[in-house]
C-alpha cells in the first residue's frame, strides 16, 4: 500500500461520513415531495447538526459517566465502518476489512446505544431499548449470513474489499439466486437496523412508540448530534455497502482518473436509487405493530439462508 | 330546554331511584351538585331517547355513592366530591377528577375560596402490582404538540396491565365564571371551553339562554351548518391524525391538507376558521349570502369528496389496516356500563345521536340515517367518523337547498328554574346545566362527552400494547380541555 493509496481511503471516509447528512436531507426531501410539501432543503440536517453541536448537554442525574462516554464509543465505531466499507473505490483498509469485525462493530454501536437508553433512567428510554434489543437478536445472524453469502459465492474469503472486486470483475455473470437473495435479505436488514419504516418511525417523537428515538430521548447538544450523526453515517454505510458489495459495478478496481470519475456516478446514481426506494417505502406502508416485527425479521433471515443453500443445490 | 320539577328523594335512597332508571334503559347523561341551605342538591340528569327527566336529593355532607349501583356515575361523583363537597359514601375510586387540588373549602360552593393554601394531590399509583410489571408514566409535558394529560400504564413488557387517566391540567374555572347575571353574553366563554367544539358548546349554552323559545327558521339552518362543519373538521382532524399515529405520512398529509382548506373556507365565510362567534343567543351572528352559500356547498364538497378518498386510502392499504383493526376494541357492554357517548358509542353498537332522538335546531325536518358499527375497535371509529362525514355534507345540502330569506335574530328571555341544553358536539352528546335563581345564574354544569368517554378508554386499552395506545387514544379523539372545564 503506497501512502497516495493510504490518503485516498482516508478522503474516501471521510467523504461518506461528510455526504451522510446530505443523504439523509435527500431521503426527507423526497419523502416531503411525495407528501405534496415543499420540504426543508436538502441541507437542513447540517444544519440541525451545527445548531445542536452550539448547544449546552444537559445531563440527567441518574446518568454515570457511560451517558457521556457512549456518543463517542458510538462515533468510533461508525468512523471505523466508514473506513472498511468500499464506497467509490473498493480498495479499503484490507485486510483489515473484514466481514465479522463488520457486522460486529455494527452490534457494538448498538450495545452501546442501548446502554445509552437505559443509562438516563427514564421510562421511554427503557421502552425504546428494550425494543432494540428484540430487534437487534434477529437482525444479527441475517445481517452475517447474508454477507457470508457472497464471501462464500465469490471465494474471497471475508475481506469485503475482494468480494465487492470479485462480483464486480464478474459482471453480470455473477447475478444468480444467491445474490438476490441475499440482497433482498439485506435491504430487510437495512431498513430494520436503521430503524425506518415499517420498522420505527424516524419522523416522530409519539414517545410511546419509539424504538431509536426512545434511546436518544435523554440526550441533548453536543451528545445527541454526535449519536444523530452516527446513525445518519449508519445509515449511509449500509446504502453504501447495499450498492458495492451487492450490486457493485461501476466500483473502481484500478486507481485510475477514468474509472474513478465512472464509480463516482455509478455511487451517486445508486445513492439516489436506494434513497428513492426508502422514501417510497415509507410513504406507501404504515408502521408494522412491534409483535409483527419479528415474522419480518424472521423472514429476512430465512431469505438469508436461503441464499447460502442455493449457492450449493443450485 | 327547560326541566320541569324534578323527582326529589332522600339521599339515602338516591342511588336506588337512578337504578331503578337504569333499569327501565335511562341513561346518567350528567350529575352536578348546586348548593343550598344547608347542604347540597345532587341532580342527576337521565334521558332515554327523547325523554329527559330530573332526579334530585337535598344532601348534607354525604350520601350513598350511586356509583356502587350505576357505575356510569363514578366519574362525575369524583368531581362533585372534589369541587362542591359532597362526599359520596363508598365509591371504589375516589380520586379528583379535574382540580387536582386540595384547599380550605371547595372551589365551587358559594363561600369565597382562596387559591391560597392549596396543595396539590399526589397522583396515585396504580394498585396492580407484582414482579416484571413496570409502571410508565407518561405526560403532562408530551413530546408531541397535544393537549397536556397524564397517563399510567402498568405493563409487563409491552402488553397493558392497567391504565389510570389522569387529567385536569387545563383546568379553567369556567363553570365558576359562568355563574353571573344572566343578561350578561357566555357565548364567547362557552365557545373556549374546547375550542375545536366552539359551536357546539356555544350552542349548548344558547339553548339555556334562550328558553324554550325557537329562533328565526333561517337562523336554525345557519346553525345546523355551523354545527355539522365543525364536525366534518374534526373527524377529518381524527383520520389524519390517525394516518399519522401509525406513520402513513402520505395520507395523513393529504387529510390534513382537505380539513385546513376547509378551515380556510371557513374564515372566509363565517370569519373565523373554528367557527367561532357565530351561535349567538336568539339567532346566529352573520347572514350567509347568496354567493356565500355556493362557496360554502364547494367547500363542504370538496371535504367530503376528500374523507371519502382518505377512508378509500386507509383502507386499501393493506398494513394500515394492520394497525387499525383490532386494535382498542371496546366491547359494547363497556359502553353501555361507562355511559359513553358519541363516536365511540356508536363504533361499539350503542346507537344513540341526540340529533335523532332528540332533535334541536332543524334536525327534526332534516333526513339523515345515523351511523352506527359493532365491532368496536379503532378501525370502526374511523369507519363511523368517514361515513359521518358524508352524512354532515348531506345534512348541509338540505339546509342551503331550503334557506329562506328571513331574519337571524330574534329577542329571548330566560327563564328561571333549572333549565339544560343537550346537544350532539362532534364528540358526542354535550349537555350544560344552569340553575337560574331569580336571573342570576347560580350553578352552570358543562359535561363535554370526553367527560365520560375517557373512563372508557381505560377500559379499551386492557391488552393491547403500549404502541398501539397512541392510535386508540387518537381514535377517541377526545378532549382535555372540555374535560378539565
């Protein structure tokens, strides 16, 4: 790895984290469209984000130093996934990048969010976390065995940087069962992790049906634009990845001028697509009753699995 | 209207009078204590379909609780215990109703009182108890822009063990500033009691106003559209707020969207887009033009061309119907037992409409066929509240179709005595009270139906969860404000 590569990931990570309130705007924008309203602009959660970042944080006093500490265990590890996951250029932190460290940092930022819920001693709080964790037990084996799905199609191992350039090198050969599957698994995945609708709603704050605001409800200033940011970053991930390692042609293997401007659109173009889908589905369902969320979740699970059976009855 | 003598009895045997009522299919519409020497005359008003009667009991101190006997009378004794005094003797669950407060004497007897000295009453704690149940409270302050009530769910994981309302945060005092010479105006006091009702409650208090003397014709017709508008903005209110609740933002943005065109219709033709200042006693405030009245047929339907298409929404999308159905079902012996009114009544097979039984204004001359469904669940609410619509913009239709020129106004005199105005708001039966002494207004009593309808949603919320309350509470769509008076 030449230093030029080494800068090129870390402009690379840092622009999905810098492009990830911008998507966020994008998804409201066209969810207000859809909704026949003018819409903030698309730069509003920037913003938000300043205008909270100049507030004071007002701490509850049940709350130990956790409170404090977990938007940034939080932020780290969202820094730490924006730097694995291949986003204009699939040469990423390998081998670093690895498919379990993935998924598992992904359930550290959740631990600790939950852990954030209960730390404020209030009720919505607990309600929201407790809902998180039913969620998340389920979300967990989808979300792996849908990624292993590829690792285990392409050969590759669980470097994500080698199963995105795999697929990618294979062009439209590699479209087979195994993939749909586990690419439909994982867009279920997405909107659960990610807490849209039908899962939650990101909209509201009717305290008693929150799953993810319910966990930031104690949070203020600094502490809640910090985790806001983090799950805007989360979010931007999971698109990213849904685009590079799932679909991912157009992703630049080479470093070069040509195919690094073609990867761009290609990203930017699938961007959009996947915000434009979770506007429609959020403007066309109604959120799901909390007992539903299971069978949904069970379903993407199944999907999941089947796709790794496919790839060898198949 | 005015009520003629009433059947007086002892005390002791209060309870048993409003039993044997009860019996017969009469139905507690409301309870108000008015002060005399030396105690307190407890009425209970009762109605079974036109017919309304009085029964009333001079009573010193205490008396037997009609709730051990009629449970739909539990709520208002609460509140005659807590603002006139008078202790009914072994009701199961006596905790204020809307004051909330505990100070030298009781705000609505005649003996100044002094805001000074109180104390607030703690708010009890549910009495179910035991290990993994979890008691959430939730409110005043909501997160939401809503009204401000506090609300007790005792849960083991999400499932509803008990729910405990309680409310009197917006608490007023206008049954107390009612009280005055009668010449004096409360049309624009009764019209706050619960704004989104302005003409309900101001025509409620018209009623008293006026005797038993009718209006001009035109004036009545003005006033069943008045009446039937404002139903129409609410129901439509409810049904996007209920798209709303369960995050089919697309639908709720379009509801939203057919009731503020509606408001602004109504600013533009009546002045004022909650309709307010328009029931005046003796008539109505504004004469509708000719080039007024095909504004107002427009805009009426256009809003219900709009609610038909939101049900046609709610309906045809498969998980919305999820959500709704279902979901809060109050069972209809619930609602006879709580005495309920309105929607929420009729959504639960209890088909009872003041506008059909006991016609005021013009209804008697109008047809309309009132709605009534079984299952009662959220889903039936929203059922009865669409088809309601509908019903409205057809009452409105008649109306302009058969307007006369004529006068609006007419001169009135109130009676003395103790006289009531029973109508149907859009919540369901609203009834005032005033006991006039010698043209002085010496008791008035405002029962808004959420008054007796929030006890029922105590009940329609066992065993759901805690993120369905929300929809069942929004399909209610009761108010805080007509409750706290």
């Amino acid at each position: 790895m030449n230093p030029f590569e080494i800068v090129l990931m870390a402009l690379q990570a840092a622009a999905l984290m810098a492009v990830s309130p911008l998507v966020v705007g994008i998804i409201r924008k066209i969810k207000a469209r859809m909704q026949n309203k003018v819409g903030a602009s698309v730069l509003q959660p920037y913003r938000d984000l300043r205008k909270m970042f100049r507030k004071e944080s007002a701490v509850s006093e049940n709350a130990s130093f956790l409170f404090r500490l977990i938007p940034y265990v939080c932020l780290t590890s969202m820094l730490l996934l924006a730097a694995m996951t291949p986003f204009v250029y699939t040469q990423v932190i390998a081998p670093y990048a690895d498919v379990i460290a993935m998924v598992y940092i992904f359930t550290m930022f959740r631990f600790a969010m939950v852990l954030g819920g209960l730390e404020g001693g209030s009720a919505f709080g607990g309600m929201g976390s407790s809902r998180e964790v039913m969620m998340s037990v389920l979300i967990e084996p989808a979300l792996l065995i849908s990624i292993m799905t590829l690792s285990a199609m392409t050969g590759a191992g669980f470097d994500l940087s080698a199963i995105s350039g795999s697929i990618n090198a294979r062009g439209a050969a590699a479209i087979c069962p195994a993939l749909l599957l586990a690419g439909t698994s994982f867009v279920i995945t997405m909107v659960a992790e990610n807490t849209r609708v039908p899962f939650d709603n990101p909209d509201t704050h009717l305290e008693l049906t929150m799953v993810h605001e319910g966990m930031l409800l104690e949070y203020s200033g600094r502490g809640l634009a910090i985790m806001e940011f983090a799950s805007m970053v989360r979010l931007t991930i999971f698109m990213a990845l849904l685009g590079t390692l799932f679909f991912p042609w157009g992703t630049a293997m080479a470093m070069t001028a040509a195919e690094l401007s073609v990867s761009l659109l290609a990203i930017t173009v699938k961007m959009l697509a996947i915000a434009f889908g979770i506007a429609l589905l959020e403007s066309t369902v109604a959120k799901m009753r909390v007992f539903r969320m299971p069978n949904m979740l069970t379903a993407s699970f199944a999907l999941a699995l089947m796709a790794m059976v496919s790839l060898y009855v198949l | 209207m005015r009520l003629g003598d009433p059947i007086a009895c002892d005390p002791a045997l209060l309870a048993q009078y409003v039993k044997a009522y009860c019996d017969e299919g009469w139905r507690v519409v409301s309870m108000f204590a008015s002060e005399s020497s030396p105690g307190s005359t407890v009425n209970v008003l009762l109605r079974r379909g036109g017919e309304v009667a009085r029964v009333a009991s001079e009573t010193v101190g205490s008396y037997p609780a009609v709730s051990a006997l009629v449970p739909a009378a539990s709520v208002f004794e609460r509140a005659m215990w807590e603002m006139s005094g008078v202790v009914p003797e072994g009701h199961g669950y006596l905790v204020p109703a809307i004051y909330w407060r505990k100070g030298d004497g009781h705000p609505l007897q005649k003996a100044p009182y002094s805001i000074d000295g109180e104390e607030r009453v703690p708010l009890p704690n549910n009495p179910i108890r035991g290990a993994g149940l979890f008691e959430i409270p939730v409110g005043p302050v909501h997160a939401g822009v809503i009204e401000p009530g506090h609300f007790r769910f005792s849960v083991a994981g999400e499932p509803i063990l008990e729910m405990r309302v309680h409310l009197g945060y917006a608490h007023k005092g206008i049954e107390k500033m009612m009280e005055g010479p009668v010449s004096r105006n409360r049309a624009h006091l009764a019209e706050r009691i619960s704004g989104d009702n302005a003409v309900a409650h101001s025509l409620a208090c018209a009623h008293i106003v006026e005797g038993d003397a009718p209006v001009p014709r035109r004036a009545r017709q003005i006033r069943v559209i008045l009446s039937e508008i404002e139903r129409i903005h609410n129901h439509l209110d409810v049904l996007a707020g209920l798209c709303t609740d369960c995050a089919f933002s697309v639908a709720a943005a379009y509801g939203s969207e057919v009731r503020e065109r509606l408001l602004r219709a109504n600013r533009e033709i009546f002045g004022n887009r909650l309709l307010m200042g328009n029931v005046v006693p003796g008539g109505v405030r504004n004469d509708l033009s000719r080039e007024d009245v095909s504004k107002l047929e427009a805009a009426v339907m256009h809003a219900g061309f709009g609610a038909k298409k939101l049900e046609g929404y709610i309906r045809r999308t498969p998980s919305v119907v999820d959500r709704l159905e279902t979901t809060g079902v109050l069972r209809t012996e619930d609602a006879l037992r709580y005495g309920t009114v309105g929607v929420v009544a009729r959504a639960s097979g209890v088909a009872s409409d003041v506008r059909a039984e006991l016609p005021y204004e013009e209804y008697g001359a109008l047809s309309f066929n009132p709605v009534s469904l079984k299952k009662g669940d959220v889903m039936s609410r929203a059922a009865v509240r669409a088809d309601e619509i509908v019903e409205s913009v057809s009452l409105i239709l008649q109306c302009t179709s058969e307007m006369e020129e004529g006068e609006i106004r007419r001169g009135y005199e109130t009676p003395d005595g103790l006289s009531c105005g029973i109508v149907e708001s859009p919540r369901g039966e609203l009834v005032h009270c005033a006991d006039v002494r010698d043209g002085e207004v010496w008791r008035y009593s405002i029962r808004d139906p959420s008054f007796v309808n929030w006890p029922a949603m105590e009940v329609a919320v066992l065993d759901n969860i805690v993120p369905d309350f929300p929809l069942i509470n929004k399909s209610f769509g009761l108010s805080y404000s007509g409750n706290d008076v």
